[in-house]
C-alpha cells in the first residue's frame, strides 16, 4: 500500500476494526442488553462503551506518539513537531471522550432524570468529586486537557520528556477499573491493568505515528526509525502479553469458562495480540532492513501496518467490549473479617518458619522490573564480551543477586505478610533501602549501559543519550550531592513513618508502589554517592564520606530507639484493627519493628563504612604508586628541586646572618 493512501486510510481501518469489533462482542456477550430495572437507556448503554474505546484509542495516540518521538526523532525537525501535533490531537480527543465516558458512567451508575436544575448539577458534581469512580474521569479529562496544551506548545528535548510522562500518568487511573466496568482493588490486578493499559499505549499510539509521519519523513531514515520503534513495540509486546496473562488468571479460573461471553470475548483480543505478534517479528526479521533498498519489500511493510491496524482495531474493540462484559460468575465469599475488609484478602496463617520459603505474593510490577533487571545486565555483558572488552563477574554477580532480592522482598513473604505485621514491613523497608542497594550499586549499571549501548550519530537520543543527559541534568547535580542523598535517605524514614504517606500506602495501591520506589530510589543514591563508580557530578572526599555515614547511623539508630518506644499504635485503625489471633500483639509487634530499624537497619550502613575505609586505603595507595611511577620517570627531579630551593634558602640566610 502507497505510505500516502495509508496515512489517509490508517484511521479509517483502524476506527472500523474496532468499532465493528465492539458492536459484535456487545451483542455476542449482552452487555447492551436492557436491563430488568434501572435501565439507563440505549444512549447509554451502547455510547458508554463506544465512548470508552475512543478514549482508549485516543489515549494510545498521545502517549504513543510522545515516546516515540523521543527514542525516533530529532527535535527541531519537521517529524518531530508532527508527532507532537499528533499527540496534542490525540490528547484533545481523549479530553472530550473522558469527559463524555465520566458523564455517561454517572448516568449509568445512578440513573438520575435528565434535568437543567441545580439539583442535577449537584450531583453529577458529587459524583465526580466525591465518588471514586467519577473522580477516575475527572482527573483523567483535567489531565488529558493539560497535555494537549503542553503538546501543542512545546518542542524542546525536556519538555517533551516532562509532557510525556504526564500522558503514561495519565493513564493509571483508567488502569483502577477492571474488565468488568467495577472498580479494580486487588492489588495485583490494578498492576497487570495498568502495565497492559501503558504496555499497549505505547504500541498502537507508535503505531499510528508512523502511518502519520511516513509522507513527510525522509526515506533515508525510515529504516532507523522503524527499526527503533520496533524495539519498542517488542518491549511493549512483551508488557502486554504477560499483564494480560496475570489479568486473565484473576478473572477466568478454569478452561470451560471460555466458553463464556467473556471468554469468547477474550479469545478474540488473544488472536488479534497473537497476530500483531507475529507480523511485528515478521517485518522485524524480514522486512526493515530492505526497506531502503526494494521498492516491493517497503509496499509489502505498510501493506503489513494496514493488516496491523486492522488487528489493532479489533483487539480494542474487544477491550471495551469486555469493560462491559461480567467476568464468569464465582463464588466468591462475603468479606466479613476485619482483614478482608481493610485488604481484600483472607487472613494468611500464623509466620512459620516453613512459610519464610513457601510463601509469594507477587507483584507483577517488581517482578517486571527484576526480570527486566537481570535481563538488560546480562545482554549489556554479552555485548562487552563479544566485542572483547571485559567486565568483573563479580559486579554481574552482585547485581543480579540484588535484584533477586528485589523480587524476593517484593513478592514473598515479607510482601504477604506486612499489611499484617508492622515488624515484616519495617524488615521490607530496611531491606529496599538499604539492603538491596548495597548489592546493586557495585553492579554499576550506569557505566555498564554507557559502554554497551551504541552512541548515535544522527541527533535522536537512545537510551545512551538520555542517561547521558539525566546524569549530567541540574536535578541530577542536586540529588546526587552526599549531603542532598543522605538527608533525603535519613530524613524520609521520619516524614514517611509520621505523617499519612505511611497511611496512604496502606490504602492505596498506588502509594504502596511509590513507597517501595522512593526508599529503593534514595537507598541507591545514598550508597552510590558513597562507594559507587558510576559517573556522578561531585564526589565528597572520604573522610567527608565516613563523617557522613557517622551521623546517618546515628540519626537512624536514634529512629528506631524512638519507634520501640513509642506508646501509641501507628496506624492504628490498620495494624490493631486486623483482628489477628497468633503472633505478636500489635503493639509488642511495632516494638520489634523497631527494634528491626535499629539492629538490622545499621548492618548495611556498617558494612558501606568498610567499604568507604577499603575505598579510602586503595586511594592512597593508587597515589602513592602514581607518585612513585612520577618519580621513577623523571628521576626524582622534584626531589632534587626541591633539595635545591632549601639549599638556596639557607645560603641566602647565612648571608643575611653575616
């Protein structure tokens, strides 16, 4: 297909595929069905859905083009404000859809009399701010909003990279709805949601910014960028297939309930990722490098991104069709315990010993990001070697050893149990903090990445070029100062465990993710800026360093002192409210919680003071060596020199003296 027919045509098959593919999979499973009571109509029935697909088709364009155009294109160019118009577009059309779906989803929720009077008004105004459903939309329109502006606005590197992560954050909180239209909150399933909702973003949005740009982008380049965006969609593929796999698990529990509406529904978004698999490894492998050479082989890959499309349409069809879709019925038991009530889950059993090996919880985001981890280290590794450039296997060692304990502290036990025991989570917290960094900053995977991912010529930024930049940018300068990581590494422990950030992670799913992220964030700068050898702007010397863990062991010690004696509860209505029968009582287990910050927590920190000692003593002596090479070559002249200088001194003292 000519790149100039498909850019028109792109669109219109991709709009098509999905709206058809909705129309059937609402007929096929009855989710637009009347309903025996409270109907809201067939307005709402079949616009809810419909409008949810323009939102997620909309969505995908904005944070698909945004992310492309970072990793693809060269600001300043002609392509590179194209796909920022692309985005802004896509952000202004996600503004009215989210909109239209939070207006909608009040109808449907409450099915109220349409009116003018203030009394409507008050409360679609409730439901949009007081009801956590309505809140989703509100945020998710006022977002959209703000980034078209931005999109529309902005051409330089950084605020591209700023605007880009509003529109994937944009996103979450359409990730808190399951496939069943409810309000996800289990824990793993608002995870598998949100990485699948980002994961296929970042996809079809690239996607279609390709189809978008092919007539204006030049034909020398369009073998680099599709192969870039290639490595992309692959990463994404990977994301979406495996969230998707994690969300099915939590919704069909046996293979008869495929048969189902729901499970009907489901295996025809499976084919069509299957498919849009396959032709991506096809292009991939076959197709990309002939491009600039056949005339035939770049008419065979738009003709595969039209099929593409087509595949991408009914694959979101069928996503918004299962949004409306019930999940097959189970029995699921009344949450009638205080556990279940506070965490969605039963009560585990007393903490054996037994249990500290049997026990998971995973957390399929960490579980990613330890996956990817290990991955991303070993190929940089392989690639040092085959190039012959060596790399100490004790650092690959140590770092994958880090991020198996990432996983560990993040989906085993210690993640069953510390919505229980105050005592498991304080061990979790000391372990992210300052455990797992110790093993992961001798890894050093910024110097890694610096020499095994290729530099480009052409003006884009890769992955080498945005680490270049975020080391060297000013917030980087100032978080990476000693002084600036240690305060943020000793002081969040007193702002997060006394005020209601602690509360909030409790609660909410997505503060329990920024708490594991802040402290393992603040645990790697502290100790990086202390023992490591990645590149950072300022480096304090090493007694400065070893003054500064003094006073950080201190100040954590006097913590802990502090939580063990402590005469309240924290989080009281929480940890005491539990109604847990064995084990420590809540207030004896918050005084082995800090008795854990205290004794545990400065183990780490005494063994990065040895380190610093080690570090400091190899110091010298590399000087030392240095000045003794010095003065082999030149034959100590600046001995003799200086011999010299007293030599003359003295003369000229006598002299004065006579």
């Amino acid at each position: 297909m000519n790149p100039r027919a498909l850019r028109a045509a792109g669109p219109a098959i991709l709009i098509a595929a999905a709206v058809l593919t909705a129309v059937a999979a609402l007929m096929y499973g009855g989710a637009a069905d009347p309903l025996a009571t409270g109907d809201p109509g067939p307005f709402v029935r079949w616009g809810l859905p419909l409008a949810k697909l323009i939102v997620n088709v909309s969505a995908a364009v904005m944070a698909g083009s945004l992310v492309l155009a970072l990793f693809a294109l060269k600001a300043g160019e002609r392509e590179f404000d194209g796909a920022l118009d692309v985005a802004s577009i896509g952000a202004a059309v996600l503004t009215v859809a989210s909109g239209t779906v939070g207006f909608l989803t009040f109808l449907d929720s409450f099915n109220p009399q349409l009116s003018a009077g203030p009394e409507f008004g008050a409360q679609l105004g409730t439901f949009l701010t007081a009801v956590e459903l309505g809140r989703t939309w509100l945020i998710t329109t006022i977002a959209a909003a703000v980034v078209t502006i931005l999109a529309f606005a902005i051409r330089s590197w950084t605020s591209t990279l700023l605007t880009a992560i509003l529109a994937l954050a944009s996103l979450v909180p359409m990730a808190t709805q399951g496939h069943s239209g409810e309000l996800a909150s289990h824990d793993a399933t608002v995870t598998a949601l949100s990485l699948h909702v980002l994961g296929a973003a970042v996809w079809l949005g690239g996607l279609v910014l390709l189809v978008a740009l092919r007539p204006i982008l030049p034909a020398a380049r369009v073998p680099d960028v599709l192969l870039r965006y290639s490595s992309i969609a692959l990463v994404a593929f990977a994301v979406v297939a495996l969230s998707g796999l994690a969300r099915t698990l939590s919704s069909i529990s046996a293979w008869d309930q495929l048969t189902t509406p729901y499970g009907g529904i489901l295996c025809v978004k499976v084919f069509a990722l299957v498919v849009m698999g396959l032709l991506g490894a096809w292009y991939r492998q076959r197709l990309i490098g002939r491009i600039g050479r056949a005339t035939q082989a770049a008419r065979s890959f738009w003709s595969l991104i039209a099929v593409e499309l087509a595949f991408m349409g009914v694959a979101s069809g069928a996503a918004a069709a299962l949004a409306r879709t019930p999940p097959p019925a189970t029995e699921t038991p009344y949450s009638s315990t205080p556990a279940e009530i506070l965490t969605d889950e039963p009560l585990p059993p007393e903490l054996s010993l037994d249990r500290w090996f049997t026990t998971w919880d995973v957390d399929l985001l960490w579980a990613f990001v330890a996956a990817a981890g290990i991955a991303l280290y070993l190929a940089g590794v392989i690639r040092l070697r085959r190039r012959g450039d060596r790399w100490p296997v004790y650092r690959t060692v140590l770092w994958v050893l880090g991020m198996l304990l990432l996983f560990w502290v993040t989906s085993g036990p210690v993640n069953a149990y510390q919505d229980y025991l105050f005592s498991l989570h304080m061990l979790g917290h000391m372990l992210l903090t300052m455990g797992i960094p110790l093993l992961l900053v001798p890894g050093a995977p910024i110097t890694l990445a610096l020499r095994a991912i290729a530099k480009r010529d052409d003006g884009t930024r890769g992955g080498r070029e945005w680490i270049m930049w975020a080391v060297h940018s000013p917030y980087a300068r100032v978080i990476t100062h000693p002084l600036v990581a240690a305060a943020l590494f000793v002081g969040s422990l007193w702002v997060f465990y006394y005020t209601d950030l602690f509360r909030w992670s409790l609660y909410d799913h997505l503060g329990h993710v920024w708490m594991v992220t802040h402290f393992l964030v603040t645990g790697f700068l502290f100790v990086m800026t202390l023992t490591g050898i990645d590149p950072l702007p300022y480096r304090m010397p090493y007694p400065g360093r070893l003054v500064t863990l003094i006073a950080v062991m201190a100040i954590h010690a006097f913590f802990g002192v502090a939580m063990m004696m402590q005469s309240g509860l924290m989080v009281a209505e929480w940890f005491g409210a539990m109604g847990r029968t064995w084990g420590p009582t809540p207030m004896e287990d918050q005084y082995i919680g800090g008795g854990v910050a205290w004794s545990i927590g400065e183990i780490p920190t005494l063994i990065t003071a040895i380190v610093v000692a080690i570090q400091w003593s190899r110091s010298d002596e590399r000087q030392q060596r240095r000045a003794d090479r010095h003065a082999d070559r030149t034959d100590d002249a600046e001995l003799e020199a200086y011999n010299a200088r007293l030599a003359r001194l003295a003369e000229r003292d006598s002299a004065a003296g006579r």
